[in-house]
C-alpha cells in the first residue's frame, strides 16, 4: 500500500514539475532539475523498491510536453535526472540499512 502512496506522490510532483516548466513567466532549468533530482531522491529513500519507477513517474511528463507541443524527441535525455536521483536515493537507504545492520 505504502509503495502506492508513494508512486502516487511521485506522479503528482512530476505533474506539478512538467507545469511549472511549462507556465509562460518560468524560465529557471536549474530548479526544475533540482526539482526532479530531489523528488525522485526522496521518494525513494522513503521506501519505495524501484527506483527506475519513481524515475520515470517524476520525469516522464516534461518530455512528454515538450513532444507533444514541438515534436522535441531530444528532451527524453530530461528523465536521466530524475533517474540519477532515483538511483541516488536508492544507494542512500541501502547503505542506512547496511549500516544499521537492518535485513
């Protein structure tokens, strides 16, 4: 259930990112990249298995934008961010739990 939830959240900051990106006044990439890495790095530190899952459901919707308004197949290499925070995360909470000595 928990990992629902969290998939959930990942979906729905992805979709809060992808419209933030694309409002007409916002023109910072830093954030936005900030953004995705973070989300993806959270969400999955938080306990969620599949860390290229999260990747994708914080990421996919700004290429997806940006193909369908321009046809910019260039923009996929956007989801590397948040798959690199995924994985980040991922590392993160499985070193806590090497170290806590927790199976």
């Amino acid at each position: 259930m928990m990992n629902k939830i969290l998939l959930g959240v990942a979906i729905l900051v992805g979709i809060f990112l992808a419209y933030m990106d694309s409002s007409p006044g916002w023109d910072d990439t830093g954030i936005t990249a900030g953004g995705l890495l973070v989300a993806a790095g959270i969400i999955t530190l938080l306990g969620h298995p599949r860390p290229w899952l999260v990747g994708l459901a914080v990421g996919i919707w700004i290429p997806l934008l940006y193909i369908y308004q321009s046809q910019a197949f260039n923009m996929l290499f956007v989801l590397i961010i948040p798959l690199i925070g995924a994985y980040a995360g991922w590392a993160v909470r499985l070193g806590v739990r090497k170290t806590m000595h927790l199976a």
